[in-house]
C-alpha cells in the first residue's frame, strides 16, 4: 500500500483523504452498476464498437504488413506509426479533454480513423498498397488517437463516481477482452473469405467507426473546464506533468504502468513472426491466438470484479505484473500452436489484471481537473510501446522471436522488481503523511 505524498497530501486535505490508501476494486455485487448511467450506457457501447474495430485492426495491420515484406520489422515499424503520434501527441491530446467538448473531440478522432480505415481498405483492394503507404495512414490513425483515447477515459471519470467509477472501469476492461477475442477471430475470418480479404476486412472496420461516432450524437455535450479560458493548451499539459511528478503515488504508478507496457506488452508485434517461423502456423492464425488472450483476460477481470483484490490491492498489481513476465517466457518456450494458446491465455489474464489494478487507483488518487491529462501519459506507454515493437522485430530478426520475448520478459520483471522496492519506502512515509493531514 503506498502513502500518501506531496500533492497528494494537499489534495486529500479537502477530499476527505481520499487516496490514503490504495483502493480495493471491490466485488461487483456491492457496487453500482455504472451502466445505470445512461450517458455511461451510450459511451460504453460506443467504447465496444470502437474497441472491435482496434481489435480486428491489430491482426489486419500486423497480417497485412507481414505480407508485404515478410519480415518482423515491418510489422514494428508499421506499429510506429501510430506509437509516434501517441508519444508525442498524447498528453495534448489529454490536456485538451481537460479544456474542451470531449464529444467534438471523439467525433473529429474517430471521422479520421474511420476515413483511414476506408482509405487503406481502397488501396488494398486494388493492390497499390505499400508497406509506406500503410506505415502513413497509421502515422495519421495515431494522430487522432492520441486525441481520442484520453478524451474517452476522462470522460467515465467524469460521469461515474466511487464503487460505480470501480464498476465502470472493469465494465471497459471487460469490453475490451471480448473485442479482443471477436474482432481478431473475426478479422481472421474475414481475411480467410476471397469475398472479404484483407481489403474487405479494413471496410468492415470503418463502418464500425461510422456507428459509434453516430452514438456520440445521441449523448450531452461536455462543457469545457471553467477556467480554460485562463490557460493554454500547453500551460496546461505542464501543469498535468507537475501535478503527475509531485504526486509520488501517482507518479510510481505511471512510472510502473509505462515499464510493463514497453517491455512485456511488445510481444503482440512478434506474434506473426513466432507463428509462422517457430511454429510453423500461417501468420494469419494470430487472430485466434490473441483470442486466447483475450478468454483470459476476461476470466480474471471477472474474477476481480466478483470476488475483489482485498485490502492490498497494489499487491495483486504487482503479482499480475510478475506473472505476466513469467507467461510471457512460457509463450517463447511453446512447443505447438496449441501450448502457445494456453500460454497466451495466461499472457492475456496477467496484462489484464494488472492494467486493471494500475487504471483504477490512477483514477481513484487523480484529481478530476486532471483526469484527462494522467490518463493521456497511459497513452504515451503505449506509444512507446508500438514504437519499441521496431527495434524489437530487428532483434527478433538477428535472434529469433522466441530469445527476444525472453529478453523483453526479462525487462519486465526488472520494472516489476523496482516498483516493488519503491513502494516499500513510499509504505514507510504513509502513517507519518496521514498525521499531517489530520493534525492540519
């Protein structure tokens, strides 16, 4: 359990010491069910559609790029072309979501994404598609990602509240398991259809798009921050920086969040490779491989939100975090396709309770001023993520595929460890913080 510390302190002086300690995900029976909201209704079906069409994406795009050249590093640096904006654009993006309509924010991303979609759909079906082509339309994708995403995170902080914030979340990590398991399963099929293709597949993707920007018409406008006006954009992105670097809770958190992401989540753009030159599978079966994924990131997200994390909820982060290095090796040394499955399973179940845990505290001990501008830096983790899937392929090229995802486990581990030991002397300054608080 970490203390409380710096800006943290100040905040939970008028908040009633909120964020003291981390907070238990509690079981679901006990809690609000957040899609009695029904603008968190609206947006959680939106959430699903979008994450359907990112979920048919990862195996479209890594299939499609691994085609075109045949080689690991195609498929990272495809990848990079949407982690670049993400990195950079992210926390922009979040302290616009903090200023202005979240609405015009996800309509204006998702018009762009849905377009991309369509346009790399068109090149692929008349076969002038290249390999800088695709790389381009991501480059744009991950511009209005980095606009999207933090808007959509901020925007459940804003309409849930205490055990619904809880239920809310693991609603959205629920949704995005089951995307993960129908959108590649349904990518893949379509792939495998002469009717559809990987052309076919990309239309199909946009339409989604075309749906869930139409769901945004039916929902209430966000009014902007009342002092925006006061500020700029960058002013505020600063601020958002200060506030997540002074907050040390917070900011062990993020710190965590980001070395998870950038090691062990890079296995994704190796997974086309792993198939077809250790396993001797089509590159194109990825789609059910990341299926068993998502099946256990969903029987753990469950798990959580009946049965809770208890009183020590930054625990189980961090065994999830430990285990996720360990599955990731598992995966490296599989034998057959089918042992990959049941090591992808335990993959998918490690990264979910993990991210679970990190996004529900992160939101729990924020600011809600700042809810846009923390949760846009888990935008840049992934960025750095996507853009860490390059140099990965060039090793995974030179070394193989699976001594590469023993290396990145490796890196895992080592994050883990480190936040384990930081968290041990934030735990030493909590009793003394909480006098102050009190005696203030």
């Amino acid at each position: 359990m970490w203390g409380l510390t710096g800006a943290t302190i100040r905040y939970a002086r008028t908040n009633e010491l909120r964020g003291a300690s981390l907070v238990s995900i509690a079981p679901a029976a006990a809690s609000a069910s957040a899609l009695a909201n029904p603008q968190f209704r609206l947006l959680f079906i939106g959430n699903v559609v979008t994450m359907f069409g990112f979920g048919m994406m990862q195996v479209v795009q890594g299939v499609l790029a691994f085609d075109l050249t045949g080689t690991n590093r195609s498929v990272g640096f495809v990848g990079m072309g949407m982690g670049i904006p993400m990195l950079l654009l992210g926390p922009v993006g979040g302290a616009l979501s903090d200023r202005m309509s979240k609405r015009m924010l996800l309509t204006l991303g998702q018009s762009i994404v849905g377009v991309a979609f369509f346009l790399v759909g068109l090149l692929t079906v008349f076969e002038i598609i290249t390999i800088w082509m695709l790389a381009g339309m991501t480059l744009l994708m991950g511009c209005a990602f980095a606009m999207l995403m933090p808007a959509r995170q901020a925007w459940v902080g804003d309409l849930l509240r205490g055990p619904a914030l809880t239920n809310g979340v693991a609603l959205q990590q629920l949704a995005m398991n089951g995307t993960r398991i129908v959108g590649p399963l349904a990518a893949g099929g379509l792939i495998a259809l002469p009717a559809f293709g990987i052309g076919g597949a990309y239309m199909v993707m946009a339409s989604f798009f075309v749906v869930s920007t139409g769901l945004l018409f039916l929902m209430q406008s966000t009014r902007p921050r009342h002092d925006a006006h006061a500020t700029s954009v960058f002013g505020d992105l600063g601020a958002g920086l200060r506030y997540t670097w002074r907050a040390a809770d917070v900011r062990l958190l993020m710190l965590m969040f980001v070395g998870v992401v950038l090691t062990a989540f890079s296995y994704q753009q190796l997974m086309p490779g792993l198939l077809e030159n250790e396993l001797g599978q089509p590159a194109n079966r990825v789609g059910v491989l990341y299926g068993a994924t998502a099946v256990g990131g969903i029987i753990l997200t469950l798990f959580l939100t009946r049965r809770g994390v208890g009183s020590n909820p930054a625990t189980v982060m961090l065994i999830c975090g430990a285990g996720l290095a360990g599955a990731v090796v598992l995966l490296a040394l599989s034998p057959t396709f089918s042992v990959a499955l049941g090591a992808g399973a335990l993959v998918g179940a490690a990264s979910s309770g993990f991210q679970m845990c990190n996004q529900v505290n992160l939101m729990q001990r924020t600011d809600p001023a700042y809810f846009g501008r923390v949760m846009s830096l888990t935008m840049t983790a992934f960025g750095l993520q996507m853009i860490m899937g390059f140099p990965a392929g060039v090793v995974a090229d030179v070394v193989g595929e699976r001594m590469t995802l023993i290396l990145l486990a490796g890196c895992c581990l080592a994050v883990v460890a480190a936040g384990y030991v930081s968290s041990r002397s934030l735990r030493k300054g909590t009793a003394n913080a909480t006098r102050l608080v009190v005696d203030r």
